[in-house]
C-alpha cells in the first residue's frame, strides 16, 4: 500500500504589509498492519492552526503559522520569516476514510489512516485433518 505524495510546490500569497510563503511540510509516512501513519513537521503552529481534510480520495493537511505582528505591534525589523504549510495526499485503497484521525502536539502533527478490516493480514490456522 503507498501514499503519494502531491502539492510539494512553494507558492506566496499577499498579505497587508509583507509576504507569507506556503511550503510543503516534512513528512515522514509509516505503515503497519493496522493503519498508515502520516507525521508531518508543522514548527511554531498550534492545534488551533492546523485543518486536516479528506475530501475526493485525497488529505490535504494545512498548518497556519500565527503572524508575529499581530501579536506584538509593528516589526521594526524583520527576520523570521513566516511559512505556511500545505500538502495533499491521494488516499490509498483500503483505507477506512471515516475512522482517519489526526493529533497535533509539540509542532508535529499524526495523521493515523486505518485500514478496512478486508486488507488487514491476518494468520490463518492450519489443522490436522
């Protein structure tokens, strides 16, 4: 089962003032018998800030970083620069799309994608006849 990856391209987008970049996160997507996880690197966002969607066979996660000027008055100097994230995923089959969950903590977000029980594997026992 593979995940592919798509949108992996910066774009910019006006803002009053200054530009803010939108760039792919990191992602790092691990499978097991049970799910496919999908971990992205999402720094300085909060949960409030992070939309995760399934919509057409694909997850889009997006991750809004806060603007430090509304947080503090106008910059004076500017050298942090502010980064959106976005990228989108086509969803492979067998994936239970209704029981896909996601967790943000510490500037990483889990994506967990569970399998429908049809392509979970499973041992079959073999007796004597």
């Amino acid at each position: 089962m593979s995940i592919l990856t798509r949108d992996r391209n910066e774009t910019s987008n006006d803002k009053p003032g200054y530009p803010v970049r939108t760039v792919a996160p990191l992602v790092d997507v691990f499978e097991n018998a049970e799910e496919v996880l999908v971990v992205a690197d999402v720094p300085g966002v909060g949960v409030d800030g992070v939309d995760v969607r399934v919509e057409n066979g694909t997850l889009t996660l997006q991750a809004k970083h806060p603007s430090r000027q509304e947080q503090s008055g106008p910059a004076l100097a500017r050298e942090y620069d502010e980064v959106d994230r976005a990228r989108s995923f086509r969803i492979p089959d067998g994936i239970d799309t209704g029981r896909i969950s996601a967790e943000a903590r510490n500037g990483t977000v889990l994506v967990r994608l569970p399998k429908v029980a049809a392509v979970k594997p499973r041992k079959i026992d073999v007796r004597a006849s």
